[in-house]
C-alpha cells in the first residue's frame, strides 16, 4: 500500500509519521539545505515507517526502502549522503539526504546530528506506541468489569443487553450485534439480544432462530471473521446467491467448560478489516461474563423444574401408595377385629370383660373414647347401660324407654349417624331428646339377635372437630353384627357357668364335713408348726419393720465371707452398706414415737423397694439399717445403689399429718481379705457412716486404708483421752487481757491446753472435736474451770475468763455446779467471767437466760465470744445478762488490709456504737500488729488481747 500524500508535498508512512516529520523538520533547519530528504526505520514492533520530502521525490523512497530492508548503502557523493545502521534493540534506521551546496565539513556533523535525531525519533515513538496500548488494556479492563457487573443482574434484560453492547462498542467497532444462547442438549437456539441485523438486512428477531451462518459458527466451535463471503467460505457453507450486507464480520463461540453455550456477532457495515484475533480473544473474555451466568442460572431453573416434577410425582405415587397401604391396614384391622370379637366370646371370663374387649377392638378402628352399649331388658321396658366409657363419666343409670336417640335406633331398626346440626333438627321435630352432654357428632348402630333388636352400640364425639363419616357406620355395623352373635355365644356361656357353678356348689356342700375334720386336724399341726416358725423369725427379724435383725445379717455375712474365701462367688464379691437416718430424735422428740416407728417402716419398705431380690436388708436397732449387696470384685454398682437409696429415701411422706422430708448418711465397707468377721465389715461400715455425716449428712462415703487408719487413730486418742482425765492432764494457759490505754493487764483468758505424755503440750484443735463426739469434753471443761477458780482464789491479778460450750446449757444444774466450784475455792464470783457464743443463746434460750441470770445475781460476768460471726438478733444483747463483747478476729485482722479495711472499720464503728449504747465494754481479739491496736484505740475499743499484747503461758505455781 501507498503511503497518502499530505496538502504541502510530503509523503508520510505508518502510524510514526509525526516522529519523523519532527527530525526532518530539525534537520532542514541544520548547516546542510538539502534538496531531498527521506528518513526512516523498521522497528520490530513498529513495522517500517519512513518520511520522505518532497513528496514527489519517489526514487530516494524506493532507496530508502531498499536500505531499511538491508538493501546496500549508496555511496557517499559531492552531493549525497547515505547511512544506515542497527541499534541494540535489533531496529534498523536509515537516511538519505541529497544536498545542493555539497561541504565535507559541514556534511560530516549534520550526518552525526541527524543520526541522533534520528534515534530519537524512534525512541519517542516506541514510548508512545506503549502508552497506546497501555490505554487500550485499561479501557478493555474497564470495559470488562463493567460487564461482569451487569452480568451479576438479570443478563436476560433487554436493557441491560444493551447496555453491554455500549460497552463492547468502547473495546470493538459493533454497530451492529447480536448475542445468542445455545442448548447443545436439544439443540435450541435463542436470540438474547440484536441491533441493527433486522430482517431488511438479512438479520432475525429476537426470539426467532438464527440463520445459517451462526449454527455453522456454533458447530465450527472457534472464531472466524473476515469478509461474509470468505466467512462462509470457512465454515463450509456455499455462497450466499443475496449476500448480507456489511465489509467485515465476526463471530466469536463462547464456551462454558467443555461445551459451547452461545456466541457472539459483530458485524461493520462500513469499514474493511477492522476484526482481527485479537478482537475475537477480546469478545470471548468479555461475553464469558454475560453467557456463563445465564447458562448456569438457566441449568439451575431446569434442575429445579426438573427436580419440582420428579418430586411431585413421587409425591402424588406416594399419595396413591399410602392410600392403598391405609385401606390394606383398614381392611387388616376390620378382619382382625371381627376375629378378636368372635373369639372374645369364648375367651372372656365375664360379660364385662367381654364388653372391655370389645370396647378395644372398637377403638382400634374408629374413634372411641366415648362409647357405651346398651340393652334392652327381658320386659324390653327398660334400657340398660351394661358398659359405658366417657369423657364425662362412665356412669350412665338404667332408665325407661323413652325419646332419646338410643330409642330412636332400637326403633328405628337402622344406623344413625348425625352431626350437631341433625342432632338439634330431630329435637327440634320432638322426635328425640339429649341426656347428658350434648355431641358434636353421633353414631349408633342396632345391636341384633334372632332377627330381634336388643340394644344399641353407640360411639360419640364432644368434639367439633372429631366427627363420624359413612365409612365409620359401615365399620361399626359390621361389629355390631358380630358383636350380637357374640352376645348370645357369651349369655350361653354365662347360663352353661351358672349350671357349673350350681354342681360345684352342691359338691362343695358334699365334701364339706368331710373337709372340716381334715382341716381340723391339719390345722393343729400347722398351728404347732406356725408356732415354732414365729418364733425362729421373731428371732432373726425386727419386730416393727420385719426385716432381718443383726444377728440374720451376721449369719448372712458369716455364709457371704465362707463364700468368697472358697472361690464359690463366681467372681463376685459384696459389700456392707450402714445407713443411719439423719435427725431421727427431732421426729421422736417432736411428733412423738408413733410417728417415728411409721417413719422407719416407710423407710424399710423404701430400701426393700431399691435393692435386688438377692441383697439382704437389716434393721439394726433405733434408726440404723444394714444392707448386704453382692457387687463385682471392684465394688463395681455399689456406688450407684448408694445413690439410688439417697434419691428414694429423700422423697417426702407424710407422718402423722405432717409432710417429712427423710434424708441419711451412710457409710460402705467392701470386703476385704483381712476382714475375719461380719462384726469387723459392720464396724467399719458404720465408720465410713460417721464420715459421711461429718461431711454434711444426706450422702455416702466409702472405707478406705486412710479412714481405717483415722478411727484406729481416734480409737487411740480417745484411750488417751479418758486416761488424761484420770491423771489430770489438762491444764490452763493465759494470755492477758490489755487496757489499750496504758498497756495495763485486766485480766486473762484461761485457755485449755493438753500434756500429753508423749505428743507434749497439744492445742484443743487436735482433740476438741472427738471430745465433743463422745462427750467427754464436759469433764475436761470442768477439770479447767476447777484449776482457773484455784487459781482465781490464790492470786489477785485482776479477772478470768473462761470459755463454756453451748452444751453446758444443757444441764440444769450447771449454775449451781459452777457457783459450787467457786465457794468452795473461796473465790470472789465478780472476778470469774463466763465467755459464751451466739449459738448458746438461741440454743434453748429460756433456759440459757434462766442460767445466765443466775450467774449474773450471783457476781459472775458474762461476755458474748466471737460477735459479729454468728446469726443472732441484736435484741439478744438487750435481753440476756450480756456485760462485755469480744470482738471476732476476722474483723481486727481486716484492719492490716488495705482492700478491706474501711469495710471493717465501718463494722468495728458500728459494734462499737451499739456496745457503747447499751454501756457493755469491748474487747478486740486478735491483736497481733501495732496498727490494729492503735485503730482500735482511735475507734474507742477499751481493751484488747493477742500475741501483740501477749501469748498464752502457763501460771507459775507458788512454792510451798
């Protein structure tokens, strides 16, 4: 092709021509005036472009050329000047200059010139080549994203189609378009979307098929473009005798995955090779976004549609299928109801059972829950109810006929079946009345024998949405048929038992005497018999619960050990359960014996209720129960039968008119080889028992090697314990009571201390409590109390304090026994204090007041111990003899704390407060840092005791 002429003569080449008209303009400029001129060069991605001026000067084009091309160099002449060359990037540039005032001088540095301009040149041409098509990939991108946007939308939108195609027409020329969807499946083709291809210019409507070109397109599977003519050339086709219209065309199949799912066409009216690959590649990446998506949401429509037909079918089969199943169930049940009625006859030991039986065949079929039979009387004067079952009431009484709708049917001779508003038009007519509840729906079949009408078989409903259909009456007639045979078969066998019975009857009264003399003697032997049995079971069972005493548990444990020692057990073993009832005396105490012997019966029949028929369950004596239970060799169930007994026993009963809510401890013991006896299981048992109660009752524990060593331990200790108290082994320590004031000593508490002869000095906390469970803390108490006054009277170094538990109270005389103590001392009662908990005085409070003030007349002061921890009323302190309180420790310690600090300094100002009040002087416990002393002296607290002030010592003893 020709480059074109410009309007001033010069000729320009490629898309490089303004490049290159800047360095010719720069060289005309130059030393050299040059009558032609013609530069150029073939670039590897420009092509070859070259200027040449004038434009007429066609033969140093043609050389120019033929330089480019590696053609040769023309020689350098007075009046020419040729050069070509190569740069690094592999282009070829070439000039040729033909001068009309020759100068070697001057030549030479404007051919230097002109090659650099020249380099230039191409510099800047290839710089913005790349930027042209830096654009041209931004636009297409821009274009792409913008499609695949409108792609996320309904693509099936003309409006949006056309909006595409706006888009498409930025990246290719497309006046005309058109994009299509193929179903390969059925081989469908519809149109999406067209413009400018109506049926004037060979093109289609949307809707319609395509013409022959797109089926060649789609089953050619790649893209063509070119001329129509060289188009259809490629596909196969034959000639168009009526071309369409158009320069160039382009088709592009799209595929989705394997398969092709549409294409797209453009085609240019007016211009001539304007589609290149390039172009097709472009088409496809963009309509992939359009066609892809509507593909899959049409392939999701269709499964859809093809799953909503598959399962409607199912469904409608299954229908059909559960018809025929129900009406097969329907048809089974009838028959097995009328077989289950004809054997009822023969089978049923009564009419009333027959009548039940019947009543439940009925109900497997229809709905039943009200449903009665009626009879008529052998005068056929009175109606007769033999069974009825209601939602109302089952009873319904015997009446004379009358217009009731059972009348109705027994004159009638026929099935009724009506429904509220039947019912209310009969009684409207005076044709019949209601009894009883009105229904919403009624049906009664005639019940027949020997062609006669006996009664009535009658279901209704109360319900308005329970109501009775035809197939119903024809159910119930059919039982009703048999259901008078029945009768019949039934009141013959009731008439043929009367007979038996009769003959029994007269045989009975024929062996009678016979009989009697037999019984009489064999009744003397069993009463000799019952006589010696009475007395072995009075022997081995308990005679208010009747179950196994201690000494049948002893020999079921005797026969339990000799079974597991000879290997008899089948590798089982068993175990010893000890359950004691916790706060048993409260029940006797309270409602009385009666009451509590009741509550251990229930609490027997409870146990026997829970355990297996093999377990063995004892009553001990008073509130204790044993059971022996086999189990695995690992004590394997034994916990969970514990729990089961815990759950039944803690059910609530009710005792004498009073709901009780029973509760125990209990205690397990699992056999063990060292164990040579029942007595060593039980023993051990019943010490797992006392831990179980130690550890908040209501609960079980096991034995174990630690618990067998703490009771050998408690054993030991509790022999210390007695012989300390023979030998006088307790002794008082005292720590002083301080004025805070002046540090002046007041007084001192007595503390109790143990010399153990060979633990040394022990505190109370390692022998207090097993004291107080064998109750020989009482005389310890009062050993200390003897050895305080002692030491009251012999020395005069202000008061004493001594502590008195809330069991003390208990005692009526502990007063006098304690004012005793000091008369006989010749101690002065204003000196001895008494120190008592909140426990004491809500503990039987009447007689812990009358004590209280009796020491109080006497001179002896009492101080409340620990206030602040426990639970009592303020108003005590005004009621009881109170003279001093001593305040807890927790509360003193709170004071070093810096968390808790005003919290106990808000307490301490408020005990204060109210002893000042009440006039009772303070005593802080606990002292044991300077700074709790001088808040409390700050705070008004008179006096204090703790280590900080003094620790417990021991008296001197004056020598003799």
């Amino acid at each position: 092709m020709n480059p074109p002429d410009t309007d001033d003569g010069t000729r320009i080449e490629g898309p490089g021509g303004s490049p290159l008209a800047a360095v010719a303009a720069v060289l005309r400029a130059g030393q050299v005036e040059a009558s032609v001129l013609a530069v150029g060069w073939d670039d590897p991605a420009l092509g070859i472009q070259a200027w040449t001026e004038p434009g007429d000067a066609d033969a140093a084009a043609t050389r120019l050329q033929a330089m480019l091309q590696g053609g040769p160099v023309p020689a350098h002449g007075p009046d020419t000047l040729a050069q070509a060359w190569q740069d690094q990037s592999g282009a070829r540039l070439a000039l040729l200059v033909r001068v009309a005032t020759p100068s070697i001088e001057a030549g030479a540095a404007w051919a230097g010139a002109a090659r650099e301009q020249l380099a230039a040149a191409l510099h800047t041409a290839r710089l913005r080549a790349r930027i042209a098509l830096l654009e041209a990939a931004q636009r297409s991108r821009q274009a792409v994203y913008a499609i695949a946007d409108l792609a996320a939308g309904d693509v099936d939108d003309p409006a949006v189609l056309r909006r595409v195609h706006a888009l498409l027409g930025s990246l290719v020329y497309a006046p005309q378009c058109a994009i299509v969807q193929y179903d390969d499946a059925r081989g469908a083709l519809r149109v999406l979307y067209q413009a400018g291809m109506d049926a004037a210019t060979g093109g289609w409507r949307r809707g319609e098929p395509a013409d022959a070109m797109i089926n060649a397109l789609l089953r050619h599977g790649r893209a063509v473009y070119g001329p129509p003519a060289q188009v259809r050339q490629v596909l196969g086709l034959a000639p168009d005798a009526d071309p369409a219209p158009g320069l160039d065309w382009l088709g592009v199949p799209v595929r989705c995955g394997d398969r092709i799912c549409g294409a797209i066409i453009v085609r240019s009216p007016d211009r001539a090779d304007c589609y290149g690959q390039e172009d097709a590649e472009l088409l496809d990446h963009a309509m992939r976004h359009v066609l892809v998506p509507l593909d899959v949401r049409q392939a999701r429509v269709e499964l859809e549609q093809r799953v909503l037909e598959r399962t409607l079918e199912q469904e409608r089969a299954n229908r059909e299928l559960q018809e025929e199943v129900f009406e097969r169930e329907r048809a089974e049940k009838l028959q097995h109801a009328l077989f289950r009625i004809a054997e009822m006859a023969m089978s049923s030991d009564s009419l009333e059972q027959y009548y039940a039986k019947v009543h439940a065949a009925v109900d497997d079929l229809i709905y039943a829950r009200n449903f009665y039979i009626a009879l008529l009387d052998d005068a056929q004067e009175m109606i007769e109810f033999v069974y009825s079952v209601d939602e109302t009431g089952d009873h319904r009484p015997t009446r004379q006929l009358s217009n009731g709708l059972t009348e109705y049917v027994i004159r009638s001779r026929e099935a009724l079946l009506l429904d509220r508003e039947g019912i209310d038009r009969l009684i409207a007519q005076g044709k019949v009345r209601e009894f009883g509840q009105p229904a919403q729906s009624w049906l009664g079949v005639p019940l027949q024998r020997d062609g006669e009408v006996v009664g009535v078989i009658t279901a209704q409903s109360y319900s308005p949405g329970i109501r009775f259909s035809a197939g119903d009456q024809r159910l119930l007639a059919f039982v009703a048929h048999n259901i008078g045979n029945g009768l019949a078969r039934q009141r013959a066998q009731e008439r043929l038992k009367g007979a038996h019975a009769e003959l029994e009857r007269r045989v009975a009264e024929r062996t009678a005497e016979l009989e009697e003399a037999n019984n009489q003697l064999v009744a003397q032997m069993g009463e000799r018999l019952r006589a010696e049995q009475q007395l072995t079971y009075q022997a081995l069972h308990d005679a208010l619960t009747g179950l196994p005493n201690r000494a049948h548990l002893l020999d079921c444990l005797a026969a339990a050990i000799e079974r597991v020692r000879n290997g008899n057990g089948d590798g089982r073993s068993f175990a010893v359960l000890f359950m004691d009832l916790d706060r048993f005396k409260l029940v006797n105490d309270s409602i009385g014996h009666a009451a509590g012997d009741e509550l251990l019966v229930e609490v027997g029949k409870r146990i026997v209720s829970v355990v297996r028929g093999e377990d063995v369950v004892s009553r001990l004596g008073g509130d204790e129960f044993a059971i022996l239970a086999s189990c695995e060799a690992d004590g394997g169930g034994v916990r969970e039968l514990a729990t089961r007994l815990l759950h039944t026993l803690g059910s609530p009963l009710w005792v004498a008119g009073r709901e009780l809510f029973p509760s125990a401890s209990m205690g397990i013991a699992l056999w063990h080889p060292r164990y040579r006896g029942g007595e060593e299981l039980l023993r051990d048992a019943d010490a797992a028992m006392y831990r179980a109660k130690s550890q908040g009752r209501g609960r079980y524990a096991m034995f174990d090697e630690a618990m067998r060593e703490q009771a050998v331990r408690s054993l030991d200790l509790e022999a210390d314990l007695r012989r300390a108290i023979n030998r006088r082994e307790f002794l008082p320590y005292y720590q002083p009571i301080v004025r805070l004031d002046d540090g002046a000593v007041v007084g001192h508490e007595a503390l109790l201390r143990w010399r153990h002869e060979r633990r040394g000095v022990l505190a109370p906390a390692s022998f207090i409590g097993l004291g107080e469970e064998t109750g020989l803390i009482e005389q310890v108490d009062w050993l200390l109390y003897e050895q305080a006054i002692t030491d009251l009277a012999q020395d005069d170094d202000g008061y004493i304090s001594v502590n008195v538990s809330p069991l003390h109270f208990r005692s009526a005389d502990f007063a006098e026994r304690l004012l005793g103590l000091i008369d006989a001392a010749g101690a002065e009662p204003g000196r001895l204090r008494v120190e008592i908990t909140e426990v004491a005085l809500m503990d039987d409070a009447p007689r812990t007041q009358r004590i209280l003030d009796t020491l109080r007349r006497d001179g002896v002061q009492v101080q409340l111990d620990d206030f602040g921890t426990g639970f009592s009323a303020l108003s005590y302190l005004h009621r009881f003899p109170i003279s001093g309180l001593k305040i807890d420790r927790s509360f003193v310690a709170g004071l070093s704390e810096e968390e808790g600090r005003q919290e106990s300094l808000a307490l301490l100002r408020a005990i204060l407060a109210l002893a000042g009040t009440l006039g009772i002087e303070t005593v802080g416990e606990g002292v044991e840092l300077e700074v709790q002393r001088q808040l409390l002296q700050a705070l008004g607290c008179r006096y204090g005791q703790g280590f900080l002030l003094g620790r417990p010592k021991p008296r001197p003893r004056p020598r003799n």
